[in-house]
C-alpha cells in the first residue's frame, strides 16, 4: 500500500477556486486546511481524496529537475499533492486541474 | 466544497494520506519512491508525528535512498527508518535486523539475530565530510549570513551553494542578501533554511539572537569522492574546513566527521564504514569554559592553536595513526567537560555562604 506524492508543473499558479473546481467534479465533501499549510480534500464520507500544498515558483531548477526526473524551467510553478493509496480520485482531481491551467501531472521519482 | 482548518491528527491521523498506520509509538509512513526527500508531504507525517508524540518511521522498499535533508531531519526528530526486503520481511535500515514487530526497533538485538543488506554495488561507497558548527556574529546592519556555508562548500575549489529553500526540491536560487533578508524578518528565531550545490554540498542553517549577537548553527556534508580514494585525505581536508571556516566568525564548537554516502550524497540500505571523528574546534568560549590552557591542551592532543592571539580556538584532528579517533575525541571530550566542571566547583566554592 504504498502513498504516491504527484508534481503539477505550470506556467501559472492554481488558485484555490480552481482546486474546489476540479475537486468538486469529481466528489462532494469539503476542503480543510492542515497546520503546516496543505489542503485536503474529503470526501462525503469523510475519506481523504487528494492534498496539495502551496505553490512555489522555480528560481533555480536544477534540483526540481531531479526531483521529477526530466527537465523543468525556470519561472514555472511546483504544486506538491499526495494521494491516499486509494488513489483514482484524487489522481482524476489532480489531472483536470493540471489541464485546466496547462500544466502537466509529474510523478517524484 | 467547503473550507475548515484542522491538523491532520485532529481530523484522526488516518484522514492524512501521508499516515499509513498509526500505534501507541509510532506513526508509519509508506513510501514506494526511489527518493524519498524532505517533501511537504514528508515533513508534514514528521510534524503530524510529533504533534501525535509519535515516532515516525518510514518504510521504504530496499532500492530506496533518502536526501541528506531528509535523513538530517529524520535524526533530528529521532525518526526510524525500515525497508521491506525482497522475501518481504521488514528490517531496520540503519542496523539490518529484522523487524518482527515495531517495538524491535527500540529493542536491543537479539543474540541469534543476524544483520543483512543488499548487496552493493562497486563504487558506491562515496566519503562525505559531515559538519555541525555552531558560531557567534557580531549582530551588525553590515552582517550577510551564509558565509560558512559557502565556504564548505566550495571547499578544494567546489561549485558554490546553487540552490535553497524550506522544503525539497530547494527551488529559490542561492543568495545571501536574500537568506540575510528572510533571516531578519524572522528574528528572534528563524525557521531553517536548507541549501545545496552541484558538487555534492547539503547544508542545514539556522539562526538566533542572543544577547551578543547571532548564533549561526549549521548542519552539512560535503561529498569528496569514492571512499577507498578520499578517506585517507578527510582529516587534512576537515582541518583545512575548520581552519578557513574559523577565519570566518567566532566559532563557539565546529566538529567534523568521516561518512559513508551514495554517489548522490543521500543515504542508501546498505553495509556502510562506520562513522569517524576527523577534526574538532572549540572556539575561544569554549576553551575558556572549560578552564583549559589552550597551549596545554594543544600540546596533549598535538592540536594547534588557531585565531587571534588574546581569543585564541584550538584545533585537534583525530588521525588514524595516532590510534582510534572515536578515543582521541572522546579523551578530548572528557578532558574538555571534566576541567569545565572543576572551574564550576572551584567556583562553587569561592562563593560567600550567603550566595547559596
């Protein structure tokens, strides 16, 4: 059962409507918000879909790059998520709202 | 979608996806990646664990090698490492003994039980300089924090520091004007800041006021190369390290240390050379304290003295020849807190009834 930790690599940052958006296509429930600034989508039953962390803008992208295992520009935005092990959810969340911004779903190696 | 704050552990600490499993002691975090780093994912089951007065322990499958950040905050917070072996037993990472139930890994080992590793491949044992440094600056408008950082890094002629940041991937380009200016926005105590270069340096820093200055605490290694070609040069680099670096600030206590790292500079499941002291500065706090003659102590550890005259640090290293260096530093040690204590008896003793 193992948790996987995903990348969205964008030219802009996601705003939190656009998270609520994409979470909300795919399950009603509510968002909270951890100390240590994550977010955390729940579903109706109080079972946890998809958590994603504030973005940061790439200065320097050397260690970015090896962070995902392919290149990465300068300038763009990395939004860290985790995904439960039941993980379709949050995976389907994760990827409307990468295409929704433009951005691409990255795995950590 | 509706938006409430919790921590994870209010919400119960299986509503976290980065908590797999959660007992009286410990919280387990599960991981499948070929690197685990210091993510916010990670540092957030590290946080949860000690807001639940838990241990973390990762479990990890035995290909895996943690980031130097995250193995330094691992130690920090007392973290566990496992990893599941290909026969799917588990067994603790650092010692390779097999893991029957959690508890083993706070059990002392069982005399019929073995240690095992993965076999390693060749030339990827790589010696690293490991550091601590704990240092005083002046706390001037003209002072730019990160210099002995870079100095270590770039130590032999080394890239400089390139990158920083909180949390993995370090993602903010290296500066020290901009480290100096997030440094004194968070005084009293800064949160701390993580660097790292191309050539093989990782460096943990942290800053606080006192009421002389700043205190300037940093955590690094420094990848020198393949093992069986650099260790016989580590104590003469490290001496070289805590030289320039005294040169650098008022050193109050710098140690440094022999380690056995992958090629990246992370740490891998494998059988490793055990750690070893190379060189040791007590600055001139230090010395004082202790009440020692840096001279005297200079002379009985063939160490040296180093700085300004009137302040004056000492400079020991521990090298093989002279027999076991965990010996010579902890002779050094002892000598060190022992003279510390008889300066506070004598002090003790000195003082009128009255002052009791």
């Amino acid at each position: 059962m193992a948790i996987s930790e995903l990348v969205i690599l964008s030219d802009r940052e996601p705003s939190f409507d656009e998270w609520c958006a994409a979470a909300d296509s795919v399950t009603k429930g509510q968002v909270v918000e951890l100390l240590g600034g994550a977010w955390h989508v729940l579903d109706q039953d109080d079972r946890p879909v998809v958590t994603w962390w504030a973005s940061q803008q790439i200065e320097e992208p050397r260690a970015a790059q090896q962070a995902v295992g392919q290149p990465v520009g300068p300038g763009q935005f990395w939004t860290d998520i985790l995904l439960p092990p039941d993980a379709d959810r949050g995976i389907t969340i994760a990827w409307r709202l990468a295409t929704a911004i433009g951005g691409t779903l990255e795995r950590r190696v | 979608m509706t938006l409430n704050g919790f921590t994870g552990s209010e919400l119960g600490a299986l509503s976290y996806p980065g908590i797999h499993r959660v007992s009286d002691r410990f919280i387990h975090h599960i991981t499948q990646l070929a690197r685990p780093s210091l993510s916010p994912a990670l540092a957030q089951v590290i946080f949860e664990s000690e807001i639940a007065q838990r241990t973390m322990v990762i479990v990890t499958t035995e290909r895996a090698v943690l980031s130097p950040f995250l193995v330094a905050e691992m130690r920090r917070f007392g973290n566990f490492w496992a990893y599941q072996a290909h026969d799917l037993s588990f067994r603790n990472a650092l010692s390779g003994l097999p893991v029957r139930g959690w508890g083993d890994l706070v059990s002392p080992a069982r005399p019929d039980e073995m240690p095992w590793f993965p076999p390693a491949e060749s030339g990827q044992a790589h010696a690293a300089i490991s550091i601590e440094v704990v240092a005083h600056h002046r706390a001037e408008g003209s002072l730019l924090v990160g210099a002995l950082a870079e100095a270590f890094a770039t130590t032999g002629g080394r890239a400089n520091l390139d990158v920083m940041g909180m949390r993995e991937p370090l993602t903010a380009m290296w500066s020290r004007a901009a480290l100096t200016q997030r440094v004194r926005s968070q005084m009293p105590k800064a949160e701390m800041v993580r660097a790292a270069s191309p050539d093989g340096a990782f460096v943990d820093l942290a800053y606080e006021r006192s009421p002389q200055g700043v205190i300037e605490r940093m955590n690094g290694r420094l990848v020198l190369g393949e093992y069986g070609l650099w260790a016989s040069q580590a104590v003469n680099i490290a001496a070289g390290i805590l030289t320039h670096l005294a040169d650098l600030c008022v050193p109050v206590i710098m140690t440094t240390s022999l380690i056995d790292v992958e090629p990246c500079g992370g740490q891998g499941i494998r059988r490793r050379h055990e750690e070893v002291p190379l060189a040791w500065l007590g600055g001139p706090m230090t010395v004082r304290r202790a009440e020692a003659e840096v001279d005297v102590l200079a002379e009985r550890y063939a160490g040296r003295r180093i700085g300004r005259r009137a302040v004056p640090s000492l400079l020991v290293t521990f090298p093989s020849q002279a027999g076991d260096p965990r010996q010579q530093l902890q002779r050094l040690l002892t000598d060190i807190e022992l003279g510390g204590r008889k300066a506070a008896a004598a002090n003790e003793e000195a003082r009128p009834n009255g002052d009791q």
